[in-house]
C-alpha cells in the first residue's frame, strides 16, 4: 500500500493544541490497525530544541535514538504508543545545515543552491525517511507555527509538491484554527478562519477538513459558513470544543466522524475495528471523584508549565492508576531561598524535584530535598532532581553545607557530582551530552526493583553530571541504596534512602515512558506512597481533605 501523508498546518493563532490534534488522530488510525508515525516541522533555526530555554520553548523531549526534539513528540508518543526517531523532527536548521555541507563538499556541481528546488528537496527526503525508518503506514506531518509566517514557507511549498508527487488520494490537509469569542454580543468568529484558509490557498494548498478549536459550544450553522466560504465539506468541518480531560480528544474526533472520513478519503480500510474501552475507561476515571494527593513540583520553570509536560502527564497516568486525583503546586525554587512556599511542602503528599540545568535556584531544591527526607514525605527526583538529593545527603553525612556539583561550584571539598569522564573537554553545547536509551540493573530488594517487577530495564537519559563514585562507600555506609545502576556498574542510575517510606530518584527522565494506559513504575510507585502519606495526615488530623483545583 503506497503510505498515506496527513498534513496539520494552523491558522490564526497558535498554541490551539494542533499537535494533540494530530496525536488523537494518530490514535483512531492506529485503533484501525494502521501502523502510523509521526513528524513535526519547525521553522526555527535551530538544528533542534537542546539549547533553548525552556521558557522559549517548552520541554525538549528525549527519544530513545538520543534526539532532543520539540514536545509535540511526546503528545505523539502518549497518543499514539509507538516509539519515534531522530528523523521525526526536523527544523530549518537542520535542513539548511544539510544542503550548505553538501554544498560546501561539491555536491552539486557548480549549480545555484536556491530554496526551491534544493531546500523543498531536502525537505521532502526527510519526510519521505520518516516513513520509511518506521515503516509507517500513515505520516503525520505537522508543520509548527501558524499559517502566514514567512519562516514556515519553505516547508508549506514542499508540502504542497508532495502533493503532486505522491498523489492526492495519498495526502489529506488538515488546517487546525481558532474560533475568537466576542464578549460583548456572545458570538463566535469564523473570519479569521476565513482569512487563514486564503492564506494558505494563495500558497496553493486547499484544506480538506478544518478543525475549529474553540472554548464555547460551536453551532452547526457556524459550521456551515465555515464550510460555505473556505469551500470544505461541510462533513469535514469539525468543531473542537476545549475540553479538560486531554485523552477525550479522540473520542471526540471519532465522534465527529472523522476516523471514517479519513479511511474514505485515502482509500483506506479499516484493519480492525477500533476498541475504545480502554479510552474511555480512562476518561471516565478522570471524570471521577477520587481522593485528592497533593503533589508539590519544585522547579526552576514553574510559570511555564509546558516545561514540565511530561513530568506532568506522567503524574496524571500514575494517579489515575492509583484511583486519585492529582492536583500539582508549582513550586519556585527561588521562593524556597527567600523563605516563601515552605506551607506547600508542609502540605503535600509527595515532592518532585524534576531535571534542570544552572546554579539558579539549586539551593532551594536541595532544601527541598532535605525536608523531604526529615519529613519522611515521599520523595521523587528526576535527573538533577537525583543530583540535589545526593548534594542534601552529602551535606548530611559530612556535616558540611560545602558538598556540592561541580556544576555549580567547582572547588567543592565534596563533589559528589561530577562531571562524566567522557564529557570533559567537550565545548559544543548541542547534542553532545549523554543523550537516550540506556540499560539499568536494578538491585535486588529495592524500592526501585519492587516498583519495576523485573532486573533489567531501559530508561532516557539527558546530562553531563553523575555520581561521583568515589563517595559511593561512605554514602552506602549511611543508608542510600544505588539501586539502579549501569551494566558494568560504573554509573549511578537509581538512587533510594533506606530509612524512609520513598525517597527515589533517577538519573534518567522515567516522564518520557509514561503512557496515559501504562504509567511509568516509579511515577506510579510515588504516587502509591504520596497516597499512603495523605491518607496517614487525613486520619492524623481526623479531617477530609478536598480538592481545591
Ligand atoms: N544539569 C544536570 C546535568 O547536566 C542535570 C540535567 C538534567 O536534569 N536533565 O547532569
């Protein structure tokens, strides 16, 4: 079967959820037995997102190949439950980086390197590698950013021949866009939904189905104008109310009708037929009242809550595996230092320390750590969120508030953390840390192995700095339990405290496993034991707490 190309642009606004459209979509392909893959496109100039700011751009999510890619690939991973690769996100930068080297080595032969035919060229390969690397049935493609950016061009101009090379009946477009709501007469807007599909017509594409995102109730005759002047099916104009529970999506959109609309379009036939029980088992639970855990994110980055998408999802898989309900204080580690926040600590059932890079804020998460540990309150660490709970215990052990990283003080009397052998002498800061899937022993016993159920496992990874194992015996001899650590036994992967009821954490990033359907073992050990501590403090206080989110 010649592999079928959906394409998601967005228009009018962005952030409108285009890339969990695409996901759910990716979904009720896959429930129809169709093997599906996934592509983002960004227009950045960036070769990827590894050297953003979080606050510029969100998470950077970590494949299993080691790529660090935009977030849209872990709504991807989530929804669609397969695994990604390096060639499923691709950036301007990395495409021009492609065609000046070849450029630079000859390759053309004295020709003109022009945008079209070799940047639009270059971009077309690589979609046509994502579906061969996966072996994909169905690409999805989206394209980053909102329709009428002089940067997404190039990309809109390949898509538009891709057309034409594999044939329309193997491409569907879908334009995602955003309804404004006019307070003061109640309507809807569809004209710059109008305006955003002109756009894209002057640039020779014509959508196949507009997915109207809108936080009001959408009425069929909006629909129908919709239909009526951008000239869509008025079936495959489909309205996408906001919704609270984020795995209702492809209910929805099957709802809508638009899995059938797909398989007619592209010539395809269903495989099997699709099984929702376990979606909406899972939003039915979601719906449901269930006993509030408290849990408190000390982060760096906690105004932009995109930074810890994973962390975040993966907190929602374990409490619905839990049957609670998981409301997340966000939590400035900054605020810790000036002695502001410490009643959330006091209040919570669980403290998650998530990854994070700099000196800003470190103290308070160390002091996070060590209140987590006085406090016997379940405690979760997250790559650097490992690194402060070893640097507390350190100063602990030692007596000494000098143990510290190297990241962060590089005269420390006690390095706990180093840096990795292998990373001394690097001076590129893209892509060059130690990136993706690695193996893990799990020691007999542990917290961590009880969590797992099994000796081996394979987690992602994203750092620089380790344990230093020069400490390793002093730190055993107090009670921390390496519990997880690389084959040879050389890196310091899990890290537990004997004498509390969970104090975890992880070198690696277990948020990128987490699956709404399979929460990830240690995210679902924590929240087991954060549900244990709520429900000790409930009886304590002989009161019933209550979710106030
Ligand atoms: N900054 C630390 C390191 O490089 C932690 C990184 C992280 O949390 N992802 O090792």
């Amino acid at each position: 079967m010649a592999t079928k190309y959906i394409i998601f642009t967005g228009g009018v606004v962005s952030s409108v959820g285009k890339g969990v459209t695409a996901a759910a979509i990716g979904r009720l392909l896959k429930e129809r037995g169709f093997s599906v893959t996934a592509q983002k496109l960004d227009p950045y100039i960036n070769v990827d997102p590894g050297t953003m700011s979080p606050y510029q751009h969100g998470e950077v999510y970590v494949l299993d190949d080691g790529a660090e890619t935009d977030l849209d690939l872990g709504h991807y991973e989530r929804f669609i439950d397969t695994s990604l690769n390096k060639v499923c996100n691709m950036t301007t930068g990395q495409i021009y980086a492609e065609v000046i080297a070849k450029e630079r080595r000859g390759d053309y032969l004295g020709g003109t390197i022009q945008v079209i035919p070799h940047i639009t060229n270059e971009i077309k390969r690589r979609i046509g590698l994502a579906g061969k690397t996966t072996n994909a049935d169905v690409v999805l493609i989206e394209v980053g950013g909102t329709v009428g950016d002089i940067e997404s061009l190039p990309f809109l101009e390949a898509l538009r021949q891709l057309r034409s090379d594999v044939g329309r009946e193997n491409t569907f477009f879908v334009h995602v866009t955003w309804l404004p709501h006019i307070g003061a007469t109640g309507e809807l807007k569809t004209k710059p939904t109008q305006h955003s599909v002109s756009e894209l017509r002057s640039i020779g594409i014509s959508p196949d189905m507009i997915i109207a995102r809108s936080d009001y109730q959408v009425e069929p005759s909006l629909c129908e104008k919709i239909s009526i002047f951008c000239d869509v099916d008025r079936k495959a104009v489909i309205p996408m109310v906001t919704t609270k529970v984020l795995y209702e999506v492809p209910l929805l959109l099957e709802k809508a009708g638009v899995g059938e609309l797909l398989m007619k379009r592209l010539g395809l036939e269903p495989r099997r037929k699709p099984d929702w029980t376990e979606w909406e088992n899972l939003v039915n639970l979601e719906i449901s009242q269930r006993p509030t855990v408290r849990i408190a994110l000390v982060g760096k980055y906690v105004e932009l809550h995109d930074a810890y998408m994973s962390v975040r999802e993966a907190l929602h898989h374990a409490a619905l595996s839990q049957g609670v309900e998981v409301v997340i204080d966000w939590v400035h580690s900054a605020d810790l230092e000036k002695d502001q926040g410490w009643d959330i600590l006091e209040e919570a059932d669980g403290i998650l320390v998530p990854g994070g890079f700099g000196s800003r804020g470190i103290e308070g998460k160390i002091q996070a750590a060590r209140f987590a540990r006085q406090h016997r309150t379940p405690y979760l660490g997250l790559c650097l969120g490992m690194q402060v709970m070893v640097i507390e215990f350190a100063r602990f052990i030692f007596k000494s508030e000098k143990a510290n990283s190297t990241e962060f003080d590089r005269g420390t009397p006690y390095p706990v953390i180093d840096l990795m052998p292998d990373q001394r002498g690097i001076a590129d800061m893209g892509g060059t840390m130690r990136l993706g899937l690695y193996p893990c022993n799990l020691q007999e016993g542990s917290i961590a192995r009880r969590c797992y159920n099994k000796p081996l496992v394979y987690e992602r990874h994203r750092h620089r700095f380790e344990f230093n194992n020069t400490f390793r015996e002093q730190f055993k001899a107090h009670g921390m339990i390496f519990s997880g650590l690389s084959p040879d036994g050389l890196l310091v992967e899990i890290a537990e405290l004997e004498d509390h009821p969970f104090m975890v954490a992880t070198q690696f990033h277990p948020e990128f496993l987490s699956r709404p359907n399979r929460p990830h073992p240690l995210f679902a050990g924590f929240m087991g034991a954060a549900k244990e501590h709520a429900r000790m403090s409930t009886e304590e206080l002989g009161l019933v707490k209550t979710s106030t989110t």
